[in-house]
C-alpha cells in the first residue's frame, strides 16, 4: 500500500490537529514542518497515528529528521521501514 499525500494529512490532523499556521489542504509536500506549524513531539504522535492506522512503522529518530510532508511520504513509500 503506498501512502498518499491525502492519507498523511489525515495522519497529521488526527495526531496533531489542524493548525492555525497550516492551510493542511493546499500544496503542502514542500513545505518544512516547522513551517507548518508542527514540531518533533507532533511528528512522534503523527508517526505513532500511521502505525496504528496504516501499520506502518517510522523510526522515532528518522520521522524528527524528516523535514517535510514529501520526504516522509518518500521515506515510506520506499519501503524503508
């Protein structure tokens, strides 16, 4: 199953909620998480969301690595898990 860029907005709402800063609807796969309004513990909390909804497992320390929506999306859809 290849993750969508749909699929990891609603990842992120469901962990993290929407943010104030973050048109979350847009074209966001550029775009830093910092800038979207995200820090590390959100991103621990979206990577623990796609586990229990997709089973799909992001190391701790690689999802605070990433730094956008695109190379998360990279990072899974690669297989390296």
């Amino acid at each position: 199953m290849r993750l969508t860029q749909a699929d990891l907005v609603r990842a992120i709402r469901a962990a993290a909620g929407d943010s104030e800063l973050a048109d979350l609807d847009g074209d966001i796969l550029e775009l830093r998480f910092d800038e979207l309004g995200y820090d590390s513990l959100a991103l621990l909390e979206v990577a623990a969301t796609l586990r229990r909804t997709h089973g799909i497992t992001v190391p701790e320390d690689a999802v605070v690595e990433l730094g956008t929506p695109a190379e998360l999306l990279r990072f899974v859809n690669e297989g390296v898990r």
